[in-house]
C-alpha cells in the first residue's frame, strides 16, 4: 500500500465540481501509472504535463476497473489492486503511483500516491498499489 494519502490534482477537484467529469465505470476507464517526476498538485493537469516511466518489462498503465458507490450523500471510489511482475529486466525507478482518466480527450489527472523513494523493480520481484478499502471519498 502507498506510504502516504492519496494526493488530489486540483484541476480534477475543480472539473468534478463543473461537472466535467465523471468517475464511474460506465464510460471512463480509469488507469494508474508511475513515475518519478514529482506531481504538483496545483500545476499538473493532463498525463503529459507528469511523463511516466517507460512501458517495458511487465510494466504498463493498468485499468484499476474502480467504482463508484453514494451513500447517505457521500460518494466513494474503489479500485482493483493493480500488481505488476518485471519480466526480462527492472522497470523504475519511480516514485509514484497516478491516478488518470484515459477517457478523457487529454487524459485528465486524479491524483497519486506518494511511496517516499525512489522504487525499482528487479527482474522476477513484484510491485502492487494497492488501493485498501477505497480511493477517495466527497461528501
């Protein structure tokens, strides 16, 4: 599991309150990548304004399949844990896991996990973000 909270892009808080953004399922594939630039909240915006690692070795973004539930006015977002095995060589180094829409026309950020260091995984070791009961809550 990340080492910290889970760290909200701005423009994602904003565009939810417009109503420019949807979370659920049903149209909007939300993905989870890593990288080791560091995320500033009140900057980034879209996937290219926070390059990721490069795709190799077992690693690529992965659909977290979240979902989205609403309970006496406060809406939660799940996810599936995502693990990822490096084959053929490492992957990394990378320091944090992101959150993004894929669905969206420019890959709009969510937000990210913050794992403290610089993390490389080594051929045949295991890497796993792991989302515990759910990713975020609005009430």
């Amino acid at each position: 599991m990340a080492s910290s909270s889970f760290y909200k892009f701005q423009d994602f808080v904003e565009r939810l309150a417009k109503g420019e953004f949807q979370l659920h399922a049903a149209g909007h594939t939300i993905k989870v990548y890593l990288t080791n630039n560091t995320p500033s909240a009140s900057a980034d915006a879209v996937k290219t304004d926070l390059a990721g690692i490069t795709e190799q070795n077992g690693y690529t973004a992965a659909d977290i399949q979240q979902d989205i539930s609403e309970t006496s006015g406060v809406m939660t977002m799940t996810g599936v844990d995502v693990e990822w095995t490096a084959s053929g060589g490492s992957f990394g180094p990378f320091r944090y896991a992101v959150l993004y829409d894929e669905d969206h026309a420019n890959d709009a950020l969510i937000g990210y996990y913050d794992y403290g260091s610089e993390i490389t995984i080594a051929t045949g070791e295991k890497f796993k973000v792991d989302f515990g009961a759910s990713i975020l809550t609005l009430s």
